[in-house]
C-alpha cells in the first residue's frame, strides 16, 4: 500500500503517491494554486484512498455538530445551579 496525498483547489482534488510526487510536481501545484491536505492516508488505490478521506471527514463534521450541543447543555446546568445558590 502506498501513502497517498491530497491536494485541493475550490472543488477539485487530485490525489498522488506520495513516492511519486516530486519537489517540482509540487512547487507546479502551488504555482496552480493548490493546497496540500494535511491528512496523508495508506490505501491500495486513488479510490480506496478517496473512500477513506470521505469517511474521516463525515466522523470529523459528525464530532463537531455534537460539540455546541455538549457545550449548551453543560452551560445550562450551570447557570441553574447559580441561580439555585444566589436565590
């Protein structure tokens, strides 16, 4: 299994080998205006390695749209106990 990398631009990503990309492969995706993912995934293929990006992201946006709800909650009980000890 190779690494695979991935860079983006607006909707478009295009995803390399990380052996096969060269430190001239990548200064022309910058000059094209590209930017490197920060994940770096093993996979077999582009699209096993595509699938896998896909999925860390959903659990990635899953996490967050808990995290205001865990915070509202928390804030509320609080606020309940405060007005509980003052009055």
């Amino acid at each position: 299994m190779e690494i695979r990398v991935f860079y983006s631009k607006g909707t478009t990503t295009n995803i390399y080998a990380k052996d096969h990309l060269s430190s001239a492969d990548k200064e022309k995706l910058t000059a094209q205006f590209f930017k490197k993912h920060p994940l770096e995934i093993r996979a077999p293929d582009v699209y096993q390695a595509l699938e896998k990006l896909r999925h860390g992201i959903k659990e990635n946006h899953s996490a967050l749209r808990e995290f205001p709800g865990n915070w509202l909650i928390d804030a509320v009980i609080i606020i309940i106990i405060y007005m509980l000890n003052v009055f």
